[in-house]
C-alpha cells in the first residue's frame, strides 16, 4: 500500500512542478500573441485531449507522468504549421518577449518555491538558520579540535558560511581524505581557524558494511513564529537553495562531484517516500525545494533547455541578427538527445543504489 501512496504522492509532486513551469511558458506565450499548439502534462501518447474555447490549443494529459511541454508555433522550423500566421510564430516576437517565454517557466518553479516557503514559515514556524553550533560530541575532531557549543560557524575552506545549509553542503562535499577547515568566532568574540579531519567509522546496515566519516558537530534549529519571521525565512532559505544549486553544478563541472553521485526520478521517488513519514510540511519542503533545481536546471545555457534558448537570443543581441533557426533547431536537438543519454545514465545509478 506505501508504494502506491509513494507512487501516487511521487506523480503529484513532479506533476505540480511541470504544470507550474509550463504555465508560466503558456502564459506569456498567450500575452505575447504566440500561437500555442499544445499544452501538455506528461509525455507519450495521449490520455486526454481537449480544445481550448478558442479552438487553438489542444490541452492533453499523456501517459508517461514524468515532463510536459508546451508546444509554440516557430519552435520547430522545419515541422511547422505553414497556415499559421507569422505574427503569430515565437520568432517574429521581440527578444524581450522572447526572453520573458523562456524565463517564465523556471520564474514559476521560484515563485512556486518562495510561496510554499512562505506558507511554511506562517503555518508551521520558520527555522532559525543561523549557522550555530548546538553541541560537540566528545572524542570526535569538533571537540577535540576545540570546537564547542555556540561558536557561530563563518567559514568553511575558505567559503563563507551564511546559513547552516551551508554548512551541510561543504561538509556533505568535503574529501574526507582532506583536513576540513572552520573558521568560527566564540561568544567572547574571538575568532579562530580550527582543523578537522574526519574520524572513520564501518557500521552494519541491512546486513552491509557502510563506512561514514563524521565530525562531531551538532546543528539544531529552533522555531520562531510571527509573519516576519516568515517573511526573513523564506529570503534566506530562498537564497541558500539557490547557493547549494550553483556550488553544487560548479563542483560538478569541476569533477568534485561524479556523475554517479546524482539523481534522477527514480532517486526523487526514493526521497518522496522517506519525507512521506516526516508529515506535510515535509512533504512541501521537498516540493519548494525540487522546484528551485528544475528551475535553476533550467537557466542553466545547455541546448534544449530554457537557458539555452535565452543563450541564444543573448547571442542575436550580441551579433544584431538572429541565429539561422535550422541551426539553433539542430542544436537543440543534439543537446535533447545528449540530455536523454545522462538521464539514462542516471536513472541506472539510482536504480543499482536501490540494491
């Protein structure tokens, strides 16, 4: 029974995320004057289909619960309708409004995010993010490094340290083979670099040996409650997903983090099922923050994707004239298909980690 409420839950939160991104494309499609083709939630064949009260676009729900698209007249040069009029075609818009189509649809993920957030924040308490060490455990490199509970947590390697999501994610990225670095100031005032390497330990799981490496740093939150305690929550937290997405495929492109070591829908719905026990607002948490990473995914200047549509449209104002579009339609093929092979990729890792 779990595994169909997993399932179904798992359905429901990509299917929140694609709707809202492809809704913001649909709608600055509709107040730009683009002809809209097709909206649609899901890929392969259709479900369900019907015609808008204007007969132009066809709404759909297809099979496969995983994507959506929305599909513009002018996208696809070579398979266009030829009877729909060039004012109509997303090529004769402006760059401006060409920009804000492919903007949208991460700009909803955000927008989508910063409310839940919001939400969060009003109705269940905002979480304190300060980076402040809550305790030391005893015979671990935090404490005997000298580390103790209070210190504010300011840097780490080097990097500055803003919330306690950052200090999770520099940790979570450390090469334990390495010394860890923190600076940190004591309540008195001072300040100091401690050096930490990481204590190995070999637990049994399920009958496996895992080996973890820890430090011994404590990181506990508190509530705080009030509309602008809600309010300073939802900024920071904002800002630090979006840090933790921009160290992260930094650290990807730069070979800190393997390829392996990423997931994919088949890891999303490992991670749907362990927040199903930890309540709603956990349930959300997951949806706000999934909604920044395919969001921020997309901004990312790669063929196919939104970002590399705007790529192309920076480059058109660079050279004053537009890219030839078979061109731009071919590299965007060539990078969707690319995009398919790394989600296979993916998606084998995160099924050979299930066993």
């Amino acid at each position: 029974m779990s595994i169909i409420v997993n399932l179904l839950l798992f359905i429901l939160i990509l299917g929140i995320i694609v709707f809202i991104h492809e809704f913001g494309h649909f709608i600055f499609a509709k107040i730009t004057g683009v002809y809209v083709y097709e909206f649609s939630i899901g890929m392969g064949p259709k479900l369900f289909s019907k015609k808008g009260k204007s007969g132009e676009t066809d709404y759909s729900i297809r099979a496969i619960p995983i994507g959506g698209f929305c599909s513009l007249a002018g996208e696809d040069i070579e398979n266009d309708d030829k009877s729909i009029p060039k004012n109509r075609k997303l090529q004769s818009k402006t760059k401006l409004q060409r920009f804000l189509i492919m903007f949208m649809g991460p700009g909803f993920n955000f927008l989508l995010a910063i409310v839940i957030l919001l939400f969060i924040g009003l109705c269940f308490g905002s979480s304190d993010l300060t980076p402040r060490i809550s305790s030391t455990q005893r015979d671990y490199p935090a404490y005997d490094a000298g580390l103790t509970k209070g210190d504010l947590i300011k840097e780490i390697n080097g990097h500055k340290i803003y919330t306690m999501d950052d200090v999770t994610l520099y940790i979570a990225l450390q090469d334990h083979k390495k010394d860890l670095k923190i600076k940190a100031v004591k309540k008195s005032g001072l300040s100091h670099v401690y050096t930490l390497k990481a204590k190995k330990e070999v637990s049994k799981v399920k009958g496996e040996k895992v080996t973890s490496y820890k430090y011994g740093i404590g990181l506990k939150t508190k509530k705080v409650y009030g509309v602008g305690n809600a309010l300073k929550f939802t900024f920071v937290k904002t800002c630090a997903l979006f840090r933790q997405m921009w160290v992260t495929v930094v650290y990807l492109f730069t070979g800190h983090i393997r390829l392996n070591q990423l997931s994919g829908p088949v890891g999303i719905y490992s991670i749907v099922g362990e927040q199903s026990h930890n309540g709603f607002s956990a349930l959300i948490y997951l949806l706000a923050y999934l909604s920044i990473n395919v969001g921020f995914l997309n901004l990312l200047p790669i063929p196919a994707f939104d970002g590399g549509h705007i790529l192309f449209i920076i480059i058109e104002l660079i050279k004053g004239s537009p890219v030839d579009p078979k061109l731009e339609n071919k590299i965007h093929t060539i990078g969707l298909m690319l995009l398919m092979l790394l989600m296979l990729v993916i998606t084998i890792n995160d099924i050979l980690r299930l066993f």
